[in-house]
C-alpha cells in the first residue's frame, strides 16, 4: 500500500512538474514575442557594425587617397556598396537572431525565471508606461549624447588628437599623413540605414 501511495505522489509530482514546465516555456515563448523587436534589433546592429566601420574607414581614406575631383563620385560609389550589403545582411541577421531566440534566450528565462516572474515580466513589457518610454528610449539618448557631445568635445578632441599622433608615430606615418579625425565625440553616422 505504501509503495502504491509512493508511486502514485511521484507520478502526481511529475505530471505536475510536466504541466508547469510546458506552463512555462509558454511564458518563455511570450517574453519572446514581445522581444522581438530588440532581438531583430540586434541582428541588425550586429550586421550594420561592419558597414559603419567600413564606412568610416572610406572616408578617412577617400580625404587622403582620393583627388578632391573625383570624391563626390567615389563616395556615392561607396554608399551603394555599403546600402547593397546592408540591404542583403540585415534581413538575413535579423532573421537568424530571431529564430536563435528560443535555443539561446529561451534557455536562460526558463532557468533564471519562476513562472510567477516570468508573469510579471510580462506585464511589465506590456504595461502603456513601458512602452511609452521604449518609444522616448531613442530620443533621450540623442539629447544626452548631444549635450555630451557639446559638453565634452573641447575636452575630449585634443586627447583624441594626440593619441591619433601616437599611432601615428608608432606607424611611422608622418603627421601630415596621418588621417585627421572629425567630430571625433559623436557616433558614426548611420549611412547604412537609408
């Protein structure tokens, strides 16, 4: 009798543990859903990194390499490039972090997460207020780096200078043929993206 009362509490306890790990993993799967847009985000990123890189590589070089004629055109020739990669590595980036999701992030929720929190985090990501700083998210960050930018380039511009004649010197380029460096606070400009 005891062994079939045993028996039947362990049987219980793992239908139990069954029902709540499937409970979860549709948790999971919702806090998935409802990230997608940073997940797609940052394949995107991961693919427009490169193009950015490059893009800036291209103009150092096309100030110093290039006659001043043929600039215009060779830039436009560039951006082409640069729009063609993009328009070809983002979808396919941003795809692939999607369908990685459930095998990478999934993983982690399920394991760091009780269903009680994944509940809540899901109303967190669906509460009006949430989504409403996610949508000012962008424009708060432009005004500080804005303002830092402002703020700090004064400062930040002759130790950038400085370090770039250091590099300069260790290359063994002269300082006139080393690359001046522009606006050096702000970010890359996101010519991949249009």
């Amino acid at each position: 009798m005891k062994k079939l009362l045993l028996v039947t509490l362990l049987a219980l306890a793992c239908g139990a543990q069954a029902q709540s790990s499937a409970a979860k993993k549709e948790l999971v799967a919702k806090v998935l859903q409802l990230q997608q847009p940073g997940i797609e985000l940052a394949g995107q990123a991961l693919a427009e990194r490169p193009a950015a890189q490059l893009m800036q590589q291209a103009g150092i070089a096309l100030q110093t390499k290039v006659a001043p004629e043929k600039r215009e055109a060779v830039a436009k020739e560039i951006q082409a490039d640069v729009k063609k990669y993009t328009d070809e590595a983002v979808p396919l980036l941003r795809d692939r972090a999607v369908k990685l999701a459930p095998t990478t992030i999934g993983p982690v929720l399920e394991e760091k997460f009780t269903e009680d929190e994944l509940k809540q985090l899901i109303a967190i990501i669906e509460s009006p207020v949430n989504r409403k700083f996610a949508q000012v998210t962008g424009e708060l960050q432009k005004t500080l780096v804005d303002k830092l930018v402002a703020d700090m380039q004064g400062t930040i511009d002759p130790k950038v200078k400085a370090l770039e004649l250091s590099i300069g010197q260790r290359l063994g380029l002269s300082p006139t043929s080393a690359a001046p460096v522009s606006k050096t606070a702000k970010p890359p400009a996101k010519a991949a993206s249009k």
